[in-house]
C-alpha cells in the first residue's frame, strides 16, 4: 500500500476568537508534539493570523474554511488564496456541506476556487459527500461522482495528488451519527477510484472522513484501509478531545 501521510483537521467553523484561538493552539501543541500525522487547524478569517503566529516551529499547518476565485476585485465580504497566502496559510476548505446549503456553493464556482487555490500554492481540502435522502435512494456514488466530476473540471489529473479530499455525508455532520467504519471505508475507495478513472494519483491522494468523529470513534474509522484521516467539527473545539483524535490516527 503507498505511503499516505495521515492528515487530521480541526474545522473550528464559526467558533473561537482570537483570545480563545490562541488559548487552544497552546493546549494542544504539547499534547500532539510526537505525532508523525499532518495536523492542520481551520480557524474563522479572523483568528488565521493569530494561529499561524502561535504554530511557529511546529508542523501543525492552518487552513482557511473558505476563498474566493479571484485575486482581487469588488467582491465585498470575500477574501483571496493571495491574501490567504501572505498571511501564511497553507491549505483551504472548500465546498464544505454548509457552504454548499446554506450559502449557495456551487460545482462551477468550486471548479475555479480549487484551480485558484492550487494555482497560489495552497493545498485544497475539497469536501464532498452524499445527502441522507441521496443515499436512501442509492444515489450516493452517483452524487459524488458528479461532485468531483464537476469540483475538478479544471484541475489537470497530474496534480490529484496535491488535493486531500474530505468525504462527509451530510447526514453524519454535527447529528452524532456517524457513518460505520465499513461504509465510510466503502465510500471512500470508491472516491479513490472514481479518481483513478479520471487518469489521477488515486493512490496517493488523501482522502479524509468527516461526520461526528470523536475520541471515542476516531480509532475504528482511521483503521481502515483507504480513510487517510479525519476532518473534525464539534470535536475540534476542544484541544484534549483533538489530541485524542490526532493521536488516534
Ligand atoms: P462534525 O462536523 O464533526 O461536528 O460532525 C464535521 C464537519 O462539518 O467538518
């Protein structure tokens, strides 16, 4: 099996200032200092600044839970992977569930912020997944197949391996049910082929689940063999629950 470096993100949503950014990032770094995992933390706009500063010297890498196509422009209340970039960030969410429901996310306009995001050196964490009506009618692989099919239009097959792919059913997110370890693993290899088929790195792409991973089920999930990681809501908030999961991986 190829080497896949596990990757754990703690996707912070709308929660923390930058006090309490600041309070978690000095928590949780002694907590986590052995681990050989890509650890990355996805703080609100505001708080990126301040976390990039306290992570100095550590691997631990920040992420942007979102960003705009463009490089500069009269696009009020949005931010770019240039600005993003300056202020030392690595790596981008994009097409979070949230953002696809709540704030009209779509296919098109993803295919150009993960094109953008990889064209200014961030490394995109594109998060598909499956609604719970989609997959009571056994549509789930034809939804994510669209969803990378559409998501990737415009990123070359050579360069899948610098994505991480988040699968999240949107059933499993923030309710406290979370996919079984089987079916995520299922759903997960069939991204990974369905990556495959479109001529890219299938096997060195890491692909992450998330949906209510905590402590508690962190292990059974990152046993399998295709889940390279998790992408972590609720549990993230809170640096020993985080640790917990990090060192699960
Ligand atoms: P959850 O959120 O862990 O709270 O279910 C996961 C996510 O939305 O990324």
């Amino acid at each position: 099996m190829p080497d896949r470096t596990p990757y754990v993100a703690a996707n912070w949503k709308m929660h923390k200032t930058v006090a309490e950014a600041a309070e978690f990032v000095d928590a949780l770094l002694p907590q986590i200092a052995a681990t050989q995992s890509d650890v990355v933390i996805c703080p609100p706009f505001t708080a990126l600044g301040a976390v990039v500063e306290r992570r100095y010297g550590t691997a631990v890498k920040v992420a942007a839970q979102n960003m705009h196509e463009e490089g500069s422009g009269a696009f009020t209340g949005e931010v770019s992977a240039s600005m993003l970039v300056e202020l030392g960030v690595e790596a981008v969410v994009l097409g979070h569930s949230e953002r696809r429901q709540l704030f009209g996310e779509s296919d098109e306009g993803l295919a150009r912020k993960v094109a953008a995001a990889l064209a200014a050196g961030l490394e995109p964490i594109l998060c598909v997944g499956e609604s719970e009506e989609a997959r009571d009618a056994g549509q789930t692989d034809a939804v994510l197949e669209h969803q990378l099919e559409a998501d990737l239009a415009e990123v070359n097959a050579d360069d899948f391996g610098r994505l991480v792919i988040a699968y999240e059913p949107i059933w499993a997110i923030g309710t406290g049910r979370t996919a079984t370890p089987e079916q995520a693993q299922e759903t997960i290899a069939f991204i990974r082929d369905a990556l495959r088929m479109r001529g890219g790195a299938g096997e060195t792409v890491r692909i992450l689940y998330g949906g209510s991973v905590k402590p508690g089920n962190a292990a059974e999930l990152m046993a399998q063999p295709d889940i390279d990681g998790a992408l972590v809501g609720g549990a993230s908030l809170d640096p020993a629950d985080f640790a917990a999961i990090v060192k699960a991986t």
